[in-house]
C-alpha cells in the first residue's frame, strides 16, 4: 500500500507513522528526518536544507522531489512505503503523480493549540532521533532518552517563532494538498487531536 499522511507540524504524523509501518511492513518515508541525518552529516543537501528549516521555512521543491524519487526508486518500497511530510506543495503533488500512485492519503486533523503545544513540549534525542514530550510522553530522567541514555533536545525549529511560520506555511503551501486529494477520492481525514491509543485505532480501520 502506498499512503501519504497529511497534517500541521504536531499532528502527530511520525508518531503514528512509525507504528502504522511496523504494523504493515512498509517502510516509514520522513522527510524531516532524511533532512535532518543530512544536516548531521554535513551533506551538500543537509547545507542546503539547514537554513530553511531551522526558519520554519521549506525546502525549496527541486531538492525534495529529486530525493523522493531516488527514495522510492529503492528495492524495499516495491511493495508500497508511507510517505511522512512529503509532498507540502503543489509542485511536489504533481511530480509525485509522475513518479508512483498512491493509494490512500490520509489527514490527522488537530487545531493550532494543540500542534502549538505539542511542538512546543517536544524533545527529541540527539543520538537515535527517540521523541519524547514533557507532558504526553515523558522520559524516566528529565533530560535523558530512555532508549540510549542520549541527550534530549529542543529541535531548533519547535522554539515559538518558528513554530508559527511553520503553521503559516503549511496554511500556504499544503492545505491546498487537501482539497487536490478529495477530489480524486484518495482522501480520508481523521482526528488527530485524540490519544495516540485512539488515534492509531481509527488509522488501522481506514487502511483495512
Ligand atoms: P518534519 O520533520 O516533517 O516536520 P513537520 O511536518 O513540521 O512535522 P513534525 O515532525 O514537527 O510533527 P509530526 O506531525 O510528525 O508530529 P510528531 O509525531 O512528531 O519537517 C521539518 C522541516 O523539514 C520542515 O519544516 C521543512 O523545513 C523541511 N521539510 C520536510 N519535508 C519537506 C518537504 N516535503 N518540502 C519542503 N521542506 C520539507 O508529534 C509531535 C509531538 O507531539 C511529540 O512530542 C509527540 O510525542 C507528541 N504527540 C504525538 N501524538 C500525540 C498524541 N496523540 N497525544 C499527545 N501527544 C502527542
């Protein structure tokens, strides 16, 4: 199965997407997180990638098309993958058209509340990229994953600024996505503004 999931930065879609992948075997396409290992390991990409992100701003779109399509050319997305924050725009929608089908596009719905304050409350593990949030999901130590003892941060792009402008872009740039989607009857909108216990239940139904 081949799906796209939708939503604000915070609705929780690499949240539900790692279980949804585990679930159906496919692999779990993120976007922010293959920018985020170029960045680490100093990649012409990840030079490119840090100054827009870091702004809440996107990546311009010949960069992420040119990636998803070496991405999904790749032997284990023959049987279908999920694609986590891509596409954003329409450009990226019409090239991805060109490039695979997709089978189901689904939306986790949440307000700005809620994306302001899980984005804000998130900490994220500089060593295995583990997420946590102090309120939702805290870890054992304050401070410490639990995975891999690693130190957790504040990604630069959850401080308050550039959590608005991401929540402006994605006004912009990606909510059209929706209504391109509806109409080609591939979209299916769930609340994501649940518990993550409820939210991957409803996920599991509308991929079945
Ligand atoms: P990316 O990493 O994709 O960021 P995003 O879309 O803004 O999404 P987030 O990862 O911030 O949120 P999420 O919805 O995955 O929520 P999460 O599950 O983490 O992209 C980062 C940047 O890269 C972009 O701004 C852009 O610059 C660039 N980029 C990436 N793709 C691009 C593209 N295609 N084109 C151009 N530029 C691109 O959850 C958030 C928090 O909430 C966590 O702490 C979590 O524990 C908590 N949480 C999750 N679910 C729940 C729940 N149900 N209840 C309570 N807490 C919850």
């Amino acid at each position: 199965m081949r799906i796209i999931l939708l939503g604000l930065p915070g609705a929780g879609k690499g949240t539900q997407a790692k279980i949804l992948t585990e679930e159906l075997n496919i692999p779990h396409i993120s976007t922010g997180d293959i920018l985020r290992k170029a960045i680490e390991d100093k990649t012409p990409l990840g030079l490119k990638a840090k100054e827009y992100i870091d702004k809440g701003h996107l990546v311009p779109d010949d960069l992420m098309i040119n990636l998803i399509k070496e991405r999904i050319k790749r032997k284990d997305c023959r049987e279908g993958f999920l694609l986590d924050g891509f596409p954003r725009t329409m450009p990226q929608a019409e090239a991805l058209e060109k490039i695979s089908t997709i089978d189901k596009v689904i939306k986790l719905k949440v307000e700005d509340e809620v994306a302001i304050e899980r984005l804000s409350g998130r900490r994220t593990c500089k060593k295995c990229g583990a997420m946590y949030h102090i309120i939702y999901l805290p870890p054992k130590r304050e401070g410490i994953c639990d995975r891999c003892g690693g130190e957790l941060i504040i990604r630069e792009d959850d401080k308050r600024e550039a959590i608005l402008k991401r929540l402006e872009v994605y006004r912009e740039e990606t909510r059209p996505l929706i209504g391109y989607y509806r109409k080609k009857e591939l979209l299916t909108i769930i609340d994501g503004g649940r518990s993550k216990e409820e939210v991957i239940k409803d996920l599991l139904i509308s991929i079945r």
